[in-house]
C-alpha cells in the first residue's frame, strides 16, 4: 500500500510491494474489443442532474454512430425527449467516437434513462432529475461519514466499519528526529528528542494509518471553510451532515501537533517503512486496533506499536516553520477562532494564539525542499505562497471586529494581515507557479484568492495594497481556462488530463473554482463547466464510475484501504466507507501484495480495462493504490462543491 502522491511526481514503487507479472493494460482491453465486436455505452452523472441546469451524457462507441438518435425516457419508458447525436467529439482508446448527449429540456423531477437503438446499441444507467438538494444532501452526508469512519484513537465512532479504538499508544508518543530516507523511501534508524507527546486523535491520512499535519491542516481548514460560509449544509442548519464537530476533532489533534506553549511543531505521526531496520506502518496489513500490541511489540515491529512522532526538522521551541506547513496551519487555527469564539472562548483564543504564533515562524525564504512529510515524495509539494495568503487571510477574518482578544496577542490590527495576505498573493501571482495547478492539495490559490478578494471588499478596497480584487480575479480565471482550454482536447470535457494523479480531487477543486469566479463575477461563465467537471467525477468518464464510494450505483469496491479489505464481506463490500474520494484515473496501475490482503475482487477480473485509452487507465483493484487509495485531502474538495451546489453561494461575509 502506499500514500498517494503528486501530479507533478513520478510514481514511486514501496519496497515491500511484491511485483506480480500480469497482462498489459492494452493487451486486456484488445482481447476485450476482440471478444465483444461492436459495443457501445452510454455514460452519465450518477447522482443526476439538477432540473434547471445543463445537462449532458456521453455516448462511446467502438464503431460509428453517425446519424444516430438518442431518446430520454422516464421511469415508465415513455420517450420524453430525444436527438441527434451530432459530431464525434473524438477517440477513446478502442471506441472510435465519443458523442455529447445534451438534454437540457428535461426538467420534471423523475428518474430516467438514456437509449441509442442503432446502429450500435447502448442504454445508460438509470439517473435521476431532482433540485440541487435532493440529490446532493446524501452525498454530502456521506462525505461526513468517510471522516468519521476514518478517526483514530480513543475518541473513535463506531459503525459497521468501526468495532474498536485504534493506536491508543499515540496518546504517549516519543518524539524523534526525522530520520534519512534511502532511494526505496525505507527510514533509517530513529534517534529520539526525549519528548513524549499526546499525538492520538486525527483521521488516518488515506488507506493506512499515517497522520500528517501537511494534509490534515488542508483538510481541516477546507472543512472549516465550508462549516462558516455553507452554515445550512455544512454548519448547524444541518441535520445530515453538521461537520461542526468533525472539524473540531481535526483542530484538537492539530493543537496536539502545535505545542504552543513551548512553539514546537511536531509534523507526523509513524513512519511508513524502516526496510531492514524495522517494520513500519505500511509493512503490514491489519485493522488499525491490532497496532497497540502487534506481534507483542518485539522487534522488527516496536514502531508498529509505538508509533515514533517526528518532530521539525528545523528545529524543536521556536524554530522556523515550512511556509506552505505554516500558511495552513495558521488558516485553519484563525478559522477556528471565528468559528468558536462565541461558543467557548478559551478555545478559540488559544487556536488564535497558535495561528499568529505559527505565522510569525514562517520561513519565507526556503531552500531545497518543503517539509511536507518523511519521505518528501509522499507529497512533494512545491509552490508555498499561496498557503501564507490563505493564512495571512484568515487572520484578517478572525481579527476583523473581534473583541475580548487573548492577552499577549503579537498582532491585533487586522490590516497587518490583509497587508500580508496581498503581499502574498502578488507574490504567487509574480512567481514560477502562477496557475501551473487549480485547487488541491499542492495550490490552494483557488481558495485563497476568493477569500481575499471579499477580504478587500470587507475592508473597504484600502489603498496600498500588493494586490487587487481585480487582478485576484483575473488569476482564477487564467486557471479555469487552462481547465477549459484542456476539456476541449478531452472527449468527455474533464479539466484535468485523466492520466495525472488526483484526478478526482482535481476535478472537484474545479468545480469550486467555477463556482468561485462566477460568485465574484456576477456571471455565469463557467457555470455549464462545472456541472461538466462534477459530472465527470460521478460516472461521465470513460469508465462509467463514480470516483466516489457510494455516490452513483458504481463505485469503488476494492480500495486499497485496510478497513474496507478485511472488514467488508465479501471484500468488496458492504460494508462501503461511503463518501471516500479516490485517485481516480492515472497512468498506471500499481501492482503489489501484502500478507494479509484479501484478493479484491475476489475473481482477479479487471472489469474496466476494455475502457482504458488516451494514456490513462483504471483499475478497482485492492493493489492499485494509483487508482483506488481514498485520501483525506483528495475528499476534502468534494465536500465544497457539493455544498455550493446545493446552497449556490456563500451564507453572508466571512
């Protein structure tokens, strides 16, 4: 198993992995071809689409379906629109055409499928036409349910997924030193600091058991984002999918990681392998309550049950912080000063004292490379700018008419930060990344930029500033259409190329971006894109799947996530950990066994390889963690753009 890792990177092989020889992708999807002779299938949004949006399905065929007509029937069969199919929008892999099926008219509530009788037949999945709210509350519901299912330590919700705590050894954790990482990513022997740390609590990072601030504080601030500016979906005007309290259970678990008291950042919890020096948390296959006294805790496996805590690696009390750790850190602990001061102020003031504490640690001149986590090529993020104009943002927002401030606060004039916060964006705007990615884990311009946009406005539009609203603007809109310029080269319109890692993370980062810029601008300019891109990521691909478990009626059944392997029966379920995003997509497929992991699916049949082509393929398989390991940043995103689905825009000013 492994973490997933960046777009920008090569994939990596785990040294434990076992290679297995296999058929090639290519050679499954002719033998496929071959043996099916003509097919043809119809792809839609799973979910369904809303009555008085766009609407549009994609028809792939193996041969040409020139003149063809499509019809739409309801849930009786009655034919209640129909078309031609118009111009092939291009190959994929063995299907010489790809067809838009566009049927916008169809606006009455109902469900509904879509069929093509000739020349070569095909007939969708049944979908549904509905408001934004019937058919997004459960899927955001569900997003809320991967968080809870994926928490550690004591303070765990049980479920069908969910018997028992785990790493309840986390809660007296030593402290080391980061150790060296070799070519394989195996760590070298651990030295400790002499620390002991309360480092239980947090959600697991993907499909093992890792935690890092890196991705923890992204997700966290994105779900505090939402709880604030979505109060209705996301907040206590919910009564399926509050995440108050969830976010709440992330900011513990980063306070724990930021000792403020003493201002040391502790930046993960275990380590993945130790190779021949000791086994580590991706050497094994378990659930995650075996950890605490695995094997008796002899060695090879003392860092299995005593999971080491890595401390900065620069430096223990008051050393410098990475940027991009920082940027975030500081977001998501002004975001919970806004969020709680009314409701329990010694909290909030203490997340306020962390946030400017940590701002003001940031290194801003960095060299070689982030500290993301150990090994680098985990997550090896590069652009950090972007994350100190989200810190220094939020900043603004928590200080801007706050009363009753904790004592000993460096920074009280809120314009300190809106100064920061452009300088910041002027400088991401100015630099070498400007717009190489939209919003996910690695850029978060995509958020930051909307946010300091209606700083501006709150504040007045001061003068003096490093920035503009207009040229924040026109920043999100050279990044949505570098999107637009890339679904034009795609048959099914997706913004992101579909052999890139994080797709559907991507994709839904698109989706909030759109949503943003039209917010800002008053228009509706990438309004149809949107509902395109979240179309894609719920079953308008080539594959015909949802990227998300249990949205739409095909989905990811064998993760490579060890929860969902050995507790589901059969392996693939159910039990489903509902609303995991996955990678998606990917140039690869990763191969590779552990003790312990069950075969998913049980038959060994790749059942979506007669779909791969363009260079990207898809396989739901437990070894592929290119394709299927869910994460809690690649989830992170699907969370607000369905929110703005449903509510449109933002409740009010931040």
């Amino acid at each position: 198993m492994a973490d997933h890792t960046g777009h920008s990177a090569h994939a990596r092989l785990l040294s434990h992995l076992l290679l297995i020889v296999a058929l090639t992708v290519f050679a499954l999807a002719d033998l496929a071809h071959a043996a099916r002779g003509s097919s043809a299938f119809i792809r839609v949004n799973q979910v369904g689409y809303v009555g008085s949006s766009p609407k549009r399905g994609y028809l792939m065929a193996s041969g040409s379906e020139a003149g063809a007509t499509f019809a739409v029937k309801n849930s009786s069969g009655t034919t209640v629109y129909s078309a031609g199919v118009g111009t092939s929008l291009g190959a994929w892999g063995a299907f010489s055409s790809v067809y838009a099926l566009d049927f916008d008219s169809v606006s009455t509530a109902g469900t509904y499928t879509i069929s093509v009788a000739s020349p070569i037949a095909a007939t969708s999945p049944s979908f549904k036409i509905d408001t934004a709210s019937n058919l997004y509350t459960t899927p955001l519901a569900n997003a809320l349910y991967y968080y809870e299912t994926s928490r550690d330590g004591p303070n765990y919700i049980p479920n069908a997924l969910r018997t028992a705590p785990g790493h309840l050894n986390d809660q007296s954790a030593k402290a080391y030193f980061t150790p060296p990482f070799d070519r394989k990513d195996n760590a070298g022997p651990l030295t400790a600091t002499g620390a002991v740390v309360d480092a239980s609590g947090g959600w697991w990072d993907a499909g093992d058991y890792m935690k890092f601030v890196e991705t923890h504080s992204y997700t966290v601030a994105m779900m505090l984002v939402g709880v604030r500016d979505f109060p209705g979906q996301m907040g206590s005007g919910s009564s399926s999918s509050n995440f108050t309290s969830e976010a709440r259970f992330g900011l513990d678990w980063l306070q724990k990681m930021w000792v403020d008291n003493n201002q040391t950042l502790y930046y993960q919890v275990a380590v993945a392998s130790g190779g021949r020096n000791y086994a580590g948390d991706h050497d094994i296959w378990r659930l995650p309550q075996a950890d605490d006294n695995y094997q008796g805790c002899a060695a090879p496996y003392q860092y299995v049950c005593n999971r080491p805590v890595f401390q900065n690696t620069a430096g223990g009390a008051g050393a410098s912080i990475s940027p991009n750790i920082a940027g975030r850190l500081a977001a998501s602990f002004a975001l919970c000063y806004k969020l709680f001061s009314a409701s329990d102020s010694t909290y909030a003031n203490q997340c306020l004292l962390s946030a400017e504490h940590i701002f003001d640690l940031a290194n801003t001149a960095p060299t070689g490379n982030l500290l993301t986590v150990g090994p680098f090529d985990f997550y090896p993020e590069t652009e950090w700018r972007d994350d100190l104009e989200w810190g220094a943002t939020e900043l603004y927002f928590a200080l801007q008419g706050a009363t009753n401030l904790p004592p000993g606060l460096p920074h009280t004039d809120p314009m300190y930060y809106l100064q920061k916060a452009a300088t910041w964006a002027n400088a991401y705007m100015t630099g070498p990344n400007d717009a190489a990615d939209t919003l996910n884990l690695y850029d978060v311009s995509g958020l930051a930029h909307f946010e300091l946009y209606r700083a501006i406005v709150l504040a007045g539009n001061p003068s003096g500033l490093a920035t503009s609203e207009a040229a924040l603007l026109a920043d999100l809109k050279k990044q949505l259409d570098k999107a637009v310029t890339q679904a034009g080269k795609d048959p099914f319109g997706f913004g992101f190329p579909w052999n890139m890692f994080d797709t559907t993370s991507h994709g839904e980062g698109l989706v909030v971006m759109g949503n943003e810029y039209d917010n800002l601008a008053g228009s509706t300019a990438y309004a149809t894109y949107g509902i395109r891109w979240q179309a894609n990521v719920l079953g308008a691909n080539a594959w015909g799947t949802s990227l998300i478990v249990g949205d739409g009626g095909t989905f990811p059944l064998c993760m490579q996530h060890q929860v969902t392997n050995l507790v589901a029966k059969p392996p693939n379920g159910p039990p489903f950990l509902l609303g995991a995003a996955v990678e998606g997509p990917n140039s690869f497929a990763a191969k590779g066994t552990l003790s312990g992991m069950v075969t998913c699916p049980p038959n060994a049949v790749d059942s979506f390889a007669q779909f791969n082509g363009n260079g990207a393929v898809f396989q739901d398989n437990v070894q592929s963690y290119s394709t299927v390991e869910p994460a809690i940043d690649l989830t992170a995103s699907s969370f607000l753009a369905f929110s703005w689905a449903i509510a449109g825009a933002p409740s009010g000013t931040p």
